[in-house]
C-alpha cells in the first residue's frame, strides 16, 4: 500500500473544500453579477498554506532508533591505559528537540579485556554520553548538523579485583570519551542526516503541489499551486509532542487543462527557505474562478435535462437547455416536454450582497411559450413550482452552506485519521467571496477561504515516502 508523508496528507486539506465544491450543492454559488471587468485581472492571489504539525515525542525515538540501529558502528576497538577497549551501542537512544538543536543520550557497552602474565582480565561497564546536535538549513535546502559530546555518566562502572593492580575510573573514562569522541559525533551527524531528510520529503511535496488536481470533471476544473516560498518554524518541545508549522506561499490557480501553462518558473526548482517564529497560524487561499456560459450549459443538460418535475399528478421535462447572457440577465430556455409541450423562458439578474454573504435573485420571470392553450394554462400551473426551485437555488447565505461543506470535509478527513494513525483537523474559519462577474461568455467568482489546518502524528513509520 503507499503511504502519505506528513506534508502531502497535510497538503491535501486544501483540496478538500474545492471536491466539496464540485458538489451540486455549492456549485450554485458560482452565480452573480456586475463589476468593473477590469478589476479580474488586478486581483493578487498571493496565499499561503499553513500546516501546524504535532509528532508524537516516543514516535520520533522510535524512527531514530530504527536508524541508529542500521547505521551505528559497533565495532571501535580503542585502547585505554593498557586495556582493549570495545564499545557498542547499548540499547535505544533518547531525544529531546528544541529549537534547532537536539540533545541525545546514548547508552554505551563498554566491554575492556587485558591479558596478563597470570590471567585473562575482562570487565564489563555501561557509560551514557550526552550530544548536542545543532541542526540548520540555509535557502537551497542543504541541512548541516554540527554534533558536540557534551557530558558522559558511568551506569555501571568498570570494577575489578586483582592483587594490587588498580585504575582510576575517571582516568579510563577520559581516555575512552577522548579517542571515541569524533567517532561518536561523526555516527551522531550520519544518523541525525538520516532521519531529517527534508529535501527529500520537499521534493516530493512539490511534485504532488504542482500536479493539477481536478476538482471538477463536468466544467473540466484543475487546481494548481505554484509555491513561491516556504517558511519553516523551529521546533517547541512539550511533554508528549513536537509541535511547529510549515507555511507555503505560492498562488492557486484554477485551470481549464490538465496541461495549461500557469506561466511560472522553473516548476523543477525547489523555493526559497526561510525561518520564522514559531506560532499557530491559519492558511488562506485566494481563488479566482471562471465558468463559462458554455460549460455552465454543458452542466445544466447533465444534470436538470430529462428530469421529472411534476405537480398534481402532471409531469414535464426540459430539453436542449441553453444558457445566455441578456444584457444584465442571465437567462435560460428550453423545449418542454411530457404532459405538456412547448418553450420556457427564464430570466434572472442573481447579484451578491457581499456585506450579507447571501445570493439575491429577485426578478426571477419564467415564460412559457406553446399554440396550444390547454397545455398553456397546463403549463402555467407548473410555474409555480418551478419559481420555487427557481428561487431556493438562487436565494441563500453562504454561512447556510458552509455547514454543508464542513460535514464533508469532515467525512473525507475522518477516513485519513484512520488509515494513517494521524488526527487532522481542517476547520472553515471563514469563505469570504469578493467578486461576482459575468461576462457574455463567462461567469467569474473570486473568494478567499481561511482554514485552520493541524495534523497530530502519533507514528513515523506509517508515514513514509509515497512513490510519485
């Protein structure tokens, strides 16, 4: 099965409202009208994702261990005031992260053996070693470590019974931190660049980042990020977690392709990084949007053609739907057909109250156009109802449906909780739409969505690199 690295299930929050979007329900806010159409191409669409991460602390040991253990080299044979001196790694190592430095104690078996002129002399001793570890990582993604040994503490001291012939522990001790010493801070470096492989895990974010999405197949919607920057936070250190953020700056933009240009540079490329303190910090996408009155046709016959709409026993259906801009309205017709036949005629001018959030048609006229006067006055009595549908489709608040859209989030977010062993939470702060414009041709809506974004990762292991 692949698996998801923290980044890329993180990533995938943003996605999430705009597959709840392709739904039928929120698919009805892309209506509105009248500003300067100018303005759609002045818009800065400069967002940010913020991803605020907690690891839990056992896990993390965990991963290191698994590496430490690979890579450790436990054959170092040193002498030390006559004695062969042995060690080898003990058991699990312990972290403590902070900052950018991380503090590791190290269990050690100390084996010593000597040979006499009388016997063979073989003592057994365990010694922890303190390092400190300082961890950075300049603009193009190259992490340096710099490991120092910084304290040692004898958990079980060398001892040994023999005549006359003594030593002094913290004389052994010295010598064996003073020749073991760059060995130890070189493994140190080699198992701490193992497990903090962040260009590689960046790498693979930004091929999933840059890969268009599409969130909706019947308007051929794709969804690109182009990331310009990213800051990363240092580490804060609790009782049972890591915590921090990774904020990526970039634009989203809506595509008509899979492969349309989104005109940025080098897409190989890796962004810039930089530092910045760590906080708790909402991600906000600003998302310019176009439909065609094409496409919106194309949608209108998959979806509303040749369904029933009935009313005392009398049903119709409408046919060849064709959706038009008239002026300031926008209007819809269609061949009707079943207990009556004949035209209909829709007309409507929606418009958005930006301050109220809310669709407002209120000029909805329905037409119905047929020679034949039974099936007109059939027809009127069918108006009735469709106005009804007519209107709760194009009068509500957006707050009405950001409830809709929180559940399915919530739906979507619950399953990958589950088979990652992850808790994630993805909350709407806020859906703020900006701009509603309609051309002859197009429909144009510009918003913003504020999240907050937080995933809590209680094993490592199960978050390894998907392949691409």
């Amino acid at each position: 099965m692949n698996k998801l690295n923290l980044l890329n299930i993180l990533l995938l929050f943003c996605f999430i409202f705009l597959l709840s979007c392709s739904s039928k329900k929120s698919t009805q806010l892309f209506l509105n009208s009248n500003t300067d159409v100018e303005l759609m191409e002045e818009r800065d669409l400069q967002s940010h994702i913020n991803l605020n991460f907690k690891i839990n602390k056992d896990s993390l040991n965990q991963s290191f261990n698994s590496i430490l253990d690979s890579l450790f080299i436990n054959e170092m044979d040193i002498s030390a005031l006559g004695f062969n001196v042995e060690i080898r790694n003990l058991q699990n190592a312990e972290l403590e992260i902070q900052g950018r430095q991380v503090l590791t104690k190290l269990p050690l078996q100390i084996n010593l053996s000597k040979k006499t002129f009388i016997t063979s002399i073989d003592i057994d001793a365990r010694l922890e070693v303190t390092f400190i570890t300082k961890i950075d990582v300049d603009s193009i993604w190259q992490i340096e470590t710099q490991t120092t040994l910084e304290d040692y503490n004898w958990l079980k001291k060398p001892e040994m019974s023999l005549g006359s012939f003594n030593f002094g522990v913290k004389s052994l001790a010295n010598i064996i931190i003073e020749k073991s010493k760059s060995n130890l801070e070189n493994q140190i470096d080699t198992v701490m660049l193992a497990q903090f492989k962040l260009k590689d895990y960046v790498e693979h974010m930004m091929f999933f980042l840059r890969k268009p999405l599409l969130i909706d197949s019947t308007l051929s919607k794709w969804l690109n990020f182009s990331p310009d920057s990213i800051l990363l936070s240092e580490v804060i250190n609790s009782a049972s977690f890591y915590s921090g953020n990774i904020e990526i700056q970039g634009s989203p933009l809506i595509l008509n392709s899979k492969l349309q240009t989104n005109g940025k540079r080098n897409e190989k490329s890796l962004p810039e990084l930089n530092w910045m303190d760590p906080e708790e910090s909402n991600s906000k996408l600003k998302l310019s949007f176009d439909i065609t009155l094409d496409k919106l046709t194309e949608y209108a016959n998959k979806n509303f053609a040749n369904k029933p709409i009935s009313n005392d026993g009398r049903e119709i259906k409408l046919s060849d739907i064709l959706i038009t801009k008239n002026n300031e309205e926008l209007q819809c017709s269609a061949n009707v057909k079943g207990d009556f036949f004949g035209k209909v005629l829709i007309k409507g001018t929606p418009k958005f109250d930006l301050k109220r959030q809310a669709l407002i048609t209120d000029d909805i006229s329905i037409d119905f156009q047929t020679d034949n006067v039974l099936h007109k006055t059939g027809l009127w009595l069918m108006k009735g109802k469709i106005n009804n549908k007519l209107s709760s489709m194009l009068n509500f608040s957006l707050k009405d449906k950001v409830e809709d859209i929180q559940s399915s989030i919530n739906a979507q977010v619950e399953n990958l909780s589950v088979q990652y062993d992850v808790d994630i939470k993805c909350d709407i702060n806020q859906i703020e739409f900006k701009q509603f414009i309609i051309t002859d041709e197009k429909i144009n809506v510009f918003f913003e969505l504020d999240l907050y974004l937080e995933s809590t990762i209680y094993s490592l292991l199960n978050l390894q690199l998907a392949p691409k």
